[in-house]
C-alpha cells in the first residue's frame, strides 16, 4: 500500500493532479474493455445456483422396432410420446405414424410435398384435444391434422424477423407457440399468439444477435471462443406448468409460465458434460485441419416435457454413457439417468418419456431402431 501511494504521488507531481486524473480514467476505461473483449462468448453459471445431483442407472432396454422388422417404420428421426401410443417421423418413408406403447402400428398419415398439409421436413409434433400439429421447419408453418390423420388447416409462420429455417420451435396450445430468438432484442426465446400475432420476447441472451457464418466460427474456434451464432442457442420444451428453456452453452436451465414471467432458474452440472466444451474444442481443431463438419457447442440434444417436469438428453460424448437429465416442476433437483446398453451416436438419437412417466423411448435414425425402457422416476 504504501508503495502505491508513492507511485500516486509521484504521478501527480511529474503530470499535474488533472492530467494524472485523466490518464487514470483513460485506462481504467481501455482496461474494462479488455475485460469485455476477453469474456465475450464466454459460458459461465456464476451467480446460478447448482441444483443438487442424484445419478441412477437403468439397464433392461427392449427392441420395439427392430432395424430388419417387416414393420412400416424404417429410419425414425422424431419421437414424441401422446397420450395413448407414440407419434414418429420416418424420414425416409417421409410420413408420420402412430403406435401404440409396444410399438405397433396404428395410423399413418401426411406425404412430403410444398402444397396443402403437406410438409418438407418435419422437426417436431404435438398432440392437442382436436388433433395433431407438426412443424414443418423447411416450409416454416404448422400443419394441423385431425385424430384420424386429417388434414385440416396449415399455420404459416409470417412474423417479420424470424429466421427461414427456425428448428427451435415449441407449441405450448393452439394459440401459442414459442421459438428460439438467438439473441434478438436481448432475448433467447419468443412467445408469438398465432391468432393475435403478439409477440413478446424473454430470456437474457448470453451475446448479441449474430448469424451463424462457418468461416467466422472456425476463426472464433481457433481462437478458443465458440462461435457467436452458437452463443444464443436454446432447447425449449413445454408442459401445463410453465415452458422451460436451457440455455446451450451455460447449461442454465429456466423455467417461465405462459405469459414469459420467470418462475426459478438453476444451473446443471452433471459428470457426464463436465469437460464438454473443452473436448469439444480439441474436436473441432482437429476437424478444422481436415476440413471437416464442425460439432456444435451445445449441453443437450432434444429435450422431452410431461406432467412432472422435464427430460434432456445430453450431448455425452462416446466415451460417456448415453445419459438424460430429469429436473422436475419445481426445479428443486437434478437427476442423471444414465443408459449404458444404448450406444451413443447421437447424431441420429431421439427421445421422449410417457406422458404417464412409466417410460422412456428412444429412436434411433440410423439404425431404423425404436427402444423402450422403464423410467425411474
């Protein structure tokens, strides 16, 4: 201290007290930007409280559909549980089916095409009490059918600003949907009325608003930042209780009721995607060097909601067991059910958990495979 206190004095002596003054605030001003500059794009759960962990294992997985079956479905790439069966996306027969809980066929309906009710890729589905909605993200609408696979009314999606391909898209009724903003308007997600056309926006995002450009991300990469059209992105899922959000590359997982108001936010941290990132960072050098596809900077694959709380499946790397974190509604713990029979390739992995909670489905797009195990809570 009383070194400091010299080199003070002696600095108001050599430049006046006004211009010391100056210099001083100057750099503390050049220092603070440094700071800012350094931690941009930064992942961090500082100040997020850490939900405790309880870690079970489940072995006992069944083959629904296996890959050599003479049964319709060939190569599933959507699963969600409804309330009497399963609705599942085959991309290569480019229909939907639904099956009962032993994997059983019982309804097939919607072709591929540009026209009326029909779609061009199909990222997701819901069942409502007149039917079911899909979402077409190639086309950007909604398309609704009736309980018997009916088409009844498509539902573009025309708000301005909006993305041409958005992927992250949650139906939460008939009238609201919301959708990942990527940081517009220093937000993470958007809640749209389909009627009203509403809109409002909610979530801190992380970073300002930027498009994700391959050239940028492999230099921010390089350089040990992850890309800045990576930094904003979201899982979103929904149940009666309130729409939840995990935040990609903080692993901050927030819960909000319909009207956006924030209900509890807590950070995860499991095992399993302890050391994700910096992994995923030595990954993609090396694919950089090769001139390869680069792995996204992200803590969770699909997420999956019912009447509980909600699922994620995270992004577990192959020497990691395939592994899903459960938080229930009221946010008070995390639980990381962890499948060690199931092989982790998660490229073509999906999930979903019954609606009444007795079990967990998993597809696999690559081997044209359904599973089904018990779930443990």
């Amino acid at each position: 201290m009383a070194d400091f206190k010299c080199m003070y004095y002696l600095k108001i002596q050599q430049y006046g007290y006004q211009s010391f003054c100056w210099r001083a605030i100057s750099q503390l001003m050049l220092l603070i930007m440094v700071i800012g500059m350094l931690t941009a794009g930064c992942t961090s759960q500082e100040n997020i409280d850490l939900l405790p962990l309880e870690e079970k294992e489940v072995s006992g997985m069944s083959l629904l559909v296996p890959g050599d079956s003479l049964q319709e479905v060939r190569a599933p790439s959507e699963i969600k549980a409804i309330s009497d069966g399963l609705l599942v996306y085959d991309y290569g027969l480019e229909k939907i089916f639904k099956l009962d809980s032993e994997g059983n066929e019982r309804l097939s309906f919607g072709s591929r095409g540009r026209g009326p009710g029909e779609f061009l890729d199909v990222f997701s589905f819901w069942e409502f009490s007149e039917g079911y909605w899909i979402f077409d993200y190639s086309s950007t609408k909604f398309i609704e059918y009736d309980r018997e696979g009916n088409w009844l009314e498509d539902h573009p999606i025309t708000f301005e600003g909006f993305p041409d391909s958005p992927t992250r898209v949650e139906v939460i009724n008939p009238q609201q949907f919301v959708i990942g903003s990527g940081g517009k308007k220093g937000s993470l997600f958007t809640l749209v009325d389909i009627k009203t056309k509403d809109i409002q926006h909610f979530g801190k995002s992380v970073s300002k608003y930027a498009n994700y450009n391959p050239e940028a991300a492999r230099k921010a990469i390089s350089s040990g930042r992850i890309p800045a059209g990576q930094q904003n992105e979201v899982l979103l899922g929904s149940n009666q209780s309130g729409i939840f959000s995990l935040q990609q590359t903080t692993a901050v997982l927030e819960k909000y009721s319909h009207d956006g108001e924030l209900i509890w936010q807590q950070g995860i941290k499991i095992p399993a995607i302890e050391d994700l990132f910096d992994r995923l960072f030595e990954e993609n050098r090396r694919r950089i060097n090769r001139d390869d596809f680069l792995l996204e900077f992200i803590y969770g694959r699909r997420m999956s909601a019912n009447e509980k709380g909600v699922a994620i499946l995270l992004n577990t790397l192959e020497d990691q067991p395939v592994t899903v974190a459960w938080v229930p509604n009221d946010g008070q713990q995390v639980t990381a059910v962890s499948f060690p029979e199931m092989d982790n390739d998660l490229l073509g992995l999906t999930f979903t958990i019954s609606t009444d909670g007795s079990y967990i489905y998993f597809s696999d797009a690559l081997d044209g495979e359904l599973y089904r195990a018990e779930w443990p809570l």
